[in-house]
C-alpha cells in the first residue's frame, strides 16, 4: 500500500492498553519474574532428551592464536573434517556448564542444522565498514522544520514497532516489530520494500534489535532467543541459535567482521554471519541478564541488569577490563562510546544507568574519568536511558535523556552541565545528527534541539503514541513507534 498524508491537525492519543509506551513501568516485574524463571531452569535435573542442543565447546584455546586466526582454522577444517559425533545435551546441562565458570572465555564450534535453500551467499565478515547512524552534518533546512510538516506516512503493522537500523547506501530502512516481523522500507520514497517474515521464515515472538552489516545484510534478534541473518534484497533468511534467553541487543563489529550480540542469558555472542553462518564465541562473565552492548576499536563494551560494566577484548575473547565496582545502583540503561574523531574524550565510553546518574570511563587506563548526577532532583532518580558522546553529530557535547523528562546538556572541557531542558513527556529514543538532538517522546512528539545551547527549534507530532524508533541522515529523518507506522521527512 503506498504513502498517505498525515492530517494536518491531530491530537495525540493516550497508548492502548499493551502498548509499549508502558514498558518501562512493567519492565522491572518482567526482568524479575524472567530471572526466577531463568533460575528455575538451571536448576532442573537433567538428560530431557527433546532439549535443544547446543554447539560444542572447543576444549581450551589454542596458544598464540587470536580468535580471528582460531576462526579460519575452524572454517578451513570444517570444510575437509566431518563433525566428530556427539552426546545429547540438554537446555539445562548447557545452562548448567556456562553457568560453572562465570568468568570463562568459551570457543564454540557452530553445528546448525542443514537448512534448504536456494539464496547464495559470499562472507560476509571484514566486508565494508559499519553503517553510520549518528550524521555529523545535516543541511540547514533541518533547523527550520521538514519540507511537509506532516511527512509521507506509512502504515506497516498493528503493534507497536520496537528497533530500526538504517543502510544509507542503499536508501533503506528496517524496522523490526512486536508482532514479529521486520519491514524494510525505501528511505526515498516513504514506501514498504518486502517484509521479512512468512510461514518459514522469522522470528516466532517480539523483534528486539537489528542492524545491518558492512555487507547491508540484516541481522535481527528477538525475544524467541534467536538471530536471522537476512540477505540484502531478499526474504529468505538463516535462523541462529545459541542465545538461552531473549535477546537484547545485536550490532556488526567492524574491527572483527562479526556480529556481536547479548542477551538476557547473561552472555555476549559472536557470530560469522557468512554462508549459512554461525557461532564462534560466547563471551560469558555477567552474572545478570545483558541489557546493553556497544562494539568499537576490537573492543567490546557491555552492562547488565546488577550494575556491572565489562569490556572485552574481540581479538583474544578474553576481559580487557572488569569494574571492580558496580559502575551503577540498579539496571545499567545506557551505553556509547565517544566519538573517535573527537579528542576531548577519545577512547572513553558513557554509560547511564537506573539510578540517574551518567558515567565517563576509560579502558586505557582503567579509570573513572566522570561522575555526574544528572536525571536525580528532589522528586527521585531517573534513569538514564539514552547518551550521545561527542563529536560532530553532538556538537562536541555529551547529551542525555531520562526517565525524568529532561535532556541534560554536559561540556566535555569541564564536565560541567551547560543546560538541563524539561520535556512533555518521558523520552523513548535520541540519537543525535549535525550538532542536533533528536528526542522521541512517549506522547508522539519529536523534539529538535541544539546540542551546543540546548535552544529547542521545533516539535514534530511524528507518531500517535511513543517514538522508539530514530533514523536520521543528511536530508532525511525516518521515526516509527508505538502506532505501528513510519513517518519520512524531508528536509531542504
């Protein structure tokens, strides 16, 4: 069905009784009954002979190999070696063995089962480099409003849309949803491609994240605990499995040409997404689900549920560095790493976490650089639930959004707080493009600031219900949410 026109004149409509904009009331109950069920798991007694089996762990890592080199011998062997036989284990005996040694480095031998079908594919890994998500300049029509007010919108479900990524070399964007599905649509023409979902193909439960690769194939993870590597103008993906739990953030790194993802499982995955892809490391050492992962430079930065930050080293699979202490009081909610291109804080990472407050860390040096409280006031502590780290696309500055309606503006030189701006509502999602901050808010508003002096220049009534979805490039804006559908901007 092609584009219609948003009227010119709408009122926001309060979210329907699911719809994700109450996530985060419900989010803590969901997370606590998920972690008693998880447990629960671990504790059954083994040997249920229709449990999943899981791959085969590589006793030990070879000596003076990186993981890169330990990849390739394993893909060159796989080719001439048939796979050794192997004994029946169950769901909960796996659970039981990554769960022996928390701190382990586990190798693993992908064994997927033979899948029929006809989509060729070349590897994918150390193809192209990573999608740019954050703009680091935008045109100048973008400080005075898009071309249409309303933009070209496009109706792509009847539940709430949970993730998006964007693939600018090829004018898409894929939104994945709650009721299963991803819709790839043309960034040009505000119109759906091909969705990617059918009666053998896709995710049986909630897309949760996606991304694209070097290659512009899409990879997606889901709540059924499960990645589809999606080819780049086809329907017919390659389902991996691996992740005990669902899964909660996914991203190409570029450094390794694998696919990192984390889950509620408590443990971070890497994937060779070539062919009919597989997996080839577990970075097990969270002792509480992953919620957050951001991959740059061969590292990996990650944070879970309890507070805790690890950081690992892609080449080797092994901790870069451990906090000694939790780096939050509750849930960590946010993190990026700042700019490379910027050196106020080159090599650092940002982390924001439940209990409100926003940290600077450094690998390097295994140091906290900054502490600010910045989402705490009288009335409680939100969490931080979304940063922009510097560089041209935030305007040099680090900005944050919280659960307690504000947009916190901080000055790397000092890092002190330039302006703190309360919102309408409770922001869902921000990212940040050409020195501006885009803000999506649980009422359906888009907010439009400038980093450098926190002036806003305009709302856009972008969605009926909450905005979680924010791809933005030099010309064009692309938001989705809670209503199911897609707004196109464009902009002079």
């Amino acid at each position: 069905m092609g584009p219609r026109f948003r009227q010119a004149c709408r009122v926001p409509e309060p979210p329907p009784k699911h719809s994700a904009a109450h996530s985060h009331v419900r989010n803590d109950q969901y997370m606590d009954d998920w972690e008693k069920a998880y447990k629960e798991l671990e504790a059954l007694s083994c040997g249920d002979p229709t449990s999943q089996e899981g791959p085969a762990p590589i006793q030990g890592r070879r000596q003076g190999l990186s993981l890169a080199q330990q990849i390739a011998q394993q893909g060159s062997r796989s080719q001439h070696e048939p796979a050794a036989p192997r004994a029946r284990t169950s769901m909960a005996q796996q659970l039981e063995q990554q769960n022996a040694s928390p701190h382990q480095f586990a190798m693993h031998r992908a064994h997927q089962p033979e899948r029929s079908s006809k989509t060729s594919r070349g590897p994918v890994r150390n193809a192209g480099k990573a999608p740019e998500r954050c703009p680091p300049a935008v045109t100048r029509g973008w400080t005075q409003g898009p071309v249409d007010p309303q933009g070209i919108l496009c109706d792509l479900s009847d539940r709430p849309n949970m993730c998006s990524a964007a693939c600018w070399d090829k004018n898409e964007v894929v939104i994945g949803s709650s009721d299963h599905a991803l819709y790839v649509v043309d960034a040009e023409k505000g119109t759906l491609k091909r969705t990617l979902y059918n009666k053998t193909n896709g995710h049986t439960e909630w897309v949760t994240c996606c991304t694209y690769t070097g290659s512009g194939h899409i990879v997606s993870g889901g709540m059924d605990s499960k990645l589809w590597v999606w080819p780049g103008g086809g329907v017919r993906g390659v389902e991996l499995q691996g992740h005990a739990g669902p899964v909660s953030q996914v991203a190409w790194d570029e450094s390794s040409g694998l696919v990192a993802s984390a889950g509620y499982d408590k443990t971070i995955r890497l994937w060779d997404v070539g062919g009919r892809g597989r997996e080839v490391a577990c970075l097990a050492g969270h002792v509480a689900p992953v919620l957050e992962m951001v991959p740059q430079g061969g590292l990996i930065a990650s944070g879970d549920r309890s507070g805790n930050i690890i950081v690992w080293d892609t080449a080797s699979g092994a901790e870069a560095w451990r906090l000694k202490k939790k780096a939050h009081d509750g849930h960590v909610t946010a993190l990026e790493w700042w700019d490379a291109g910027d050196p106020a804080a080159d090599g650092c990472f940002v982390s924001g976490g439940q209990d409100g407050c926003v940290r600077v860390w450094d690998p390097r040096q295994h140091t906290l650089v900054a502490k600010m409280e910045l989402h705490v006031n009288d009335k409680g502590r939100g969490a931080a639930g979304d940063v922009c780290a510097g560089g041209s696309a935030a305007g040099g500055m680090l900005v944050s959004a919280g659960a307690d309606g504000t947009l916190a503006i901080t000055d790397p030189r000092t890092w002190g707080l330039v302006k703190q701006i309360r919102l309408s509502n409770f922001p869902y999602s921000m990212m940040a493009a050409g020195g501006l901050a885009l803000v999506g808010l649980g009422d359906g508003s888009l907010w439009v600031i400038q980093c450098s002096s926190g002036k806003v220049f305009y709302c856009l009534g972008a969605n009926k219900h909450a905005v979680r979805c924010l791809e933005a490039t030099y010309d064009k804006l692309v938001t989705s949410g809670d209503d199911g559908n897609m707004v196109l901007y464009h902009f002079n």
